[in-house]
C-alpha cells in the first residue's frame, strides 16, 4: 500500500489556473490536466486536450525532461459576440522529469477521443548472467 503525499505547490497552481479561467486574458498560458499511471512496464502521462488538433502540440524528451507543449485556439467568427467564458485557450507548456528508470529512446505518444497519451517505457533491467568456466589442459 502506498500512501500519497499532497504537493501544496500543486494545490496553488490549481488555484491559480482556476482564477485565471474566470479573470484571466485570452492568450495567458494553461495547462491541461494530466493523470500519471506507473506499471510494470512504464508510465504512462493521460493530457487532457480536447479540442487541440494534433499540429498543435509537439512532444519532446531533452536530458531527461519530458516537455508537451502547444495551443488551444479559439475560432474567431464574425457578427458574434462571446457572452460567458470558462473553456481556457493560449499555449500550454507541461515539463517532467523523467525517472532514473524511464527509457528516454522508448517514447511514444498518440491521441485518443481528445486525450495525449504519452507512453514511457522502462529501461531493461540488467539480468544477472552465469558465466560458464572453460577447463584447458
């Protein structure tokens, strides 16, 4: 059983990005909400980014930090007026760290239903391995 520790820096980021949906400026940044699952074989990253073509959002591992970043554009239409607001728009930028134990070669993402899935795989783990003795006369 594991237990979870709470990040108040996180608590204060939410609370931030939720004060910024209601005040804050069309072009400010966001960041779409994520969930991390760790397995057996890896991890995988869950973004949520419904709405967001996949041109728009680029995928990247530099020295063993993961960054997904893009935008979320709002369709501009004439003769319309916008009377209530709380979907956020403007570029995101999401970074992580990845762990001693990710493969930073084995890296894949697709896009399902509005949601980024990133998957991480494991690096293999050294296997122990017998050495055989040759006898020589």
């Amino acid at each position: 059983m594991s237990i979870a520790s709470m990040n108040p820096w996180q608590v204060l980021d939410q609370l931030q990005n939720e004060a910024l949906r209601y005040y804050g400026e069309p072009q400010r940044r966001w960041h779409p909400a994520v969930d991390i699952i760790e397995s057996e074989a890896g991890y995988q990253l869950y973004f949520d980014v419904p709405g967001i073509s996949t041109s728009d959002v680029s995928v990247e591992v530099e020295q063993g930090v993961l960054r997904v970043q893009g935008q979320r554009q709002r369709a501009e239409q004439d003769n319309q007026k916008l009377r209530y607001k709380e979907r956020a728009f403007g570029h995101f930028n999401r970074t992580f760290k990845l762990p001693d134990d990710a493969d930073p070669a084995a890296i894949g993402a697709r896009y399902e239903k509005g949601v980024l899935i990133v998957d991480i795989a494991r690096k293999a783990a050294a296997v122990p391995r017998k050495i055989n003795i040759e006898i020589r006369d």
